[in-house]
C-alpha cells in the first residue's frame, strides 16, 4: 500500500554563499497527483527540486519521498523518483533505444526487465515507431524532451519531478507533451515547474506558487481564485463612456470597479467589472438600462486565469517584503565579560510568508 503523501517537504533552507536561495520551503503532494510549481525565474523552483531528488542537500529542514527521508537515504529515494531537468543533458551521439538501455543499466532495472521498460516508456512518449533507431543530436526539441521523460520513466518511479519540461516547444509540442504527463495522472506522482502557465492550468490538480524563495500560495485554481482575485468578474462591452457606466452603478448602489480602464477613447471598449460575491450580471444589466452615454453590447461573467492569480500572489508577497520592518539597531552596552562596550547589535524583523 502506498503512503497518501508522495512528497513532504518541511522548512526548507538552502543557501549559496550570501544569498538564500530558498527559506523555509513546505508543502505535500499527495499519491497520483499532478501538481505545478511555480515562480518567477530566480524563485527557488529549480533548487527544490533538485533538493527532492537527493541531488543538493539542504542547509535546514527535511523532505520525504514516500515516507523515506531524503537526507538519511539519498539512494534508496534515487531508485524512487525520476528526475528531469531543466537543460536535459542528452548524448548526441547515442540512438534513443540505446540510451535508453543505458539508463535503465545505471537505474539497476533488473537484466530480465530490461527489455520490457525500455519499450514501455519508449510506448508512453510515443518514440517505439518514429524515433528508437533515430540519433538523438539528429531529433527536433519536442522529441528530445520526449527522451528526457522517457528516461526519468524508466524503472516505474512514484514520482515523477520535471523541471521546465515544454521549454523551447512549439504550441503543437506542448499539446504532446502535456497529454504525455496527463496520461501519468493517478499511475504516477508529477510535480512539475514551467512558464507556460496555461499548459500549467490545463493539466495539473493543484499548484504551489514560489517568490524570492518562500511558498505564497497553494491549492486549486478555486482555493487560489477565492483568495487571490475574490468576488464576481464581468466582461463587458460597451459603446460610450466609462464614467457614464462608472456613474450609473454607484446610483444603483453597486460598488464595482472597472479594473483595466484605459484613457483610449474608442467607440467600443470592453472592460472588465468587479465586484462582490453578491453582485449578478442581472443588476448590472438593469443598473444600465437605458443609460445616458452608455450603450451595452455584451455582460458575461469571467474566472480569473491562472496567469492573474499567479500575479496576485506574486504582487501580494513583494508589498509584504516592501511593508517589513527595517532592523532596529540596539546598544548593547554590556560585553561578555561585563564591562562597557558599545557594540551593535542588529534585531532582525520576522519574515512574513
């Protein structure tokens, strides 16, 4: 029986040198889950990832694989997780077939299995018919990132870690790519970082946002939408003036803002409305019937994208960090020893997630 959590990281540190580059980092992924990470470049996503797999160790905190401690048995959790990076480092040199046998070797799957994993994931990303014989420096991108998970499947990980798996690809290799990693849901743990934040949206279960080292943000698009971007969202499409319109909702009491007003005077705008939970399409419609100076085309309720929530969030925890408290300098005027000493002492501020 498998554990219901794949992965469990806890306060997670690693530093470079002077700079963090993650604090505090936790979060869980359960059994069979596809979850998303993501962040601005420079967030922390790749040394995570990298510190989940066993590659770089962690300064403080742990994580778990399956119930296994990554710091205690990195080699054990090898056998567990397959791991794709960002910049796949592949053998031009070598035919898919015959790298992929290589691999399963140093993944130690067994002489007798061999055979049957290496087709089984060459099966899974479509690469038994168009590409086994082919030289990999030869292959376009799409089939090389096909490669690359093909790899990170051989030897049935339970989970799969992806870093940047769609970067480079054209919109039909992204469409093969995210029905590759869908076909994985329920089989296989996924977490997977990317900018192509609509690929992210379509495919993953949950996503876990990650600023300047810190997790922001996890849950559903729901969970996310009500947090991040609350209220009832309204598309309209108008002939005539925002102030009219503006003007026109405050008299019928709706308090709703127009939230991407432009000073482009054009015959028809749309724009976008928000309000509360409890404002409906309906009072808009009668708030504005027939308006002076304002002439309604089309009102359709809109759901915040992933993009606009991943903005949200992002924007909420750099205010946070501009909002904290600079150090407060004290005088500490006792040294060890008990005599005089002006020496200063800098109080650090709480750090805010």
């Amino acid at each position: 029986m498998k554990p219901p959590l794949s992965i469990r990281a806890n306060e997670l540190t690693r530093r470079f040198g002077a700079v963090t580059a993650i604090h505090n980092v936790s979060f869980t992924v359960k059994h069979g889950e596809i979850v998303g990470f993501l962040g601005p470049n420079g967030a922390g996503k790749s040394t995570t990832m990298r510190i989940l797999s066993g590659i770089l160790p962690a300064h403080s905190g742990a994580a778990w694989i399956s119930g296994i401690s990554v710091a205690e048995h990195p080699r054990e959790i090898k056998r567990k997780i397959g791991y794709m990076p960002e910049n796949n480092p592949l053998p031009g040199d070598m035919r898919v077939v015959e790298y992929l046998r290589f691999r399963a070797r140093l993944k130690e799957v067994p002489r007798k299995n061999l055979h049957k994993a290496v087709e089984s994931a060459m099966e899974t990303c479509d690469l038994a018919r168009t590409a086994r014989r082919k030289i990999i420096g030869t292959l376009s991108k799409g089939f090389r990132q096909r490669v690359g998970i093909a790899d990170a499947l051989l030897g049935d990980p339970q989970v799969i870690i992806m870093d940047e798996p769609t970067i480079g690809l054209d919109p039909h290799q992204i469409q093969g790519i995210r029905k590759l990693i869908d076909s994985l849901r329920g089989r296989m743990t996924v977490i997977l970082s990317s900018h192509i934040l609509p690929e992210i949206e379509r495919c993953c279960d949950r996503v876990i946002i990650i600023n300047q080292g810190r997790v922001v943000a996890a849950g559903t698009n729901r969970e996310l939408r009500e947090e991040f971007l609350p209220g009832n969202r309204f598309l309209i499409e108008i002939e005539g003036s925002k102030i009219a319109l503006q003007k026109k909702l405050n008299e019928h009491g709706l308090e709703v803002d127009i939230l991407n007003a432009s000073e482009a005077k054009q015959e028809r705008q749309k724009l976008t409305l928000c309000g509360n939970e409890t404002i409906q399409g309906s009072q808009i419609l009668q708030a504005l019937y027939n308006a002076d100076h304002c002439i309604v085309h089309s009102l359709n309720k809109s759901e915040p994208n992933l993009e606009e929530i991943f903005l949200a969030a992002t924007r909420r925890s750099w205010e946070e960090t501009i909002e904290m408290p600079k150090p407060i300098e004290l005088i500490d005027r006792t040294g060890s020893d008990g005599s005089n000493s002006n020496k200063s002492i800098k109080k650090q501020p709480q750090n805010k997630i």
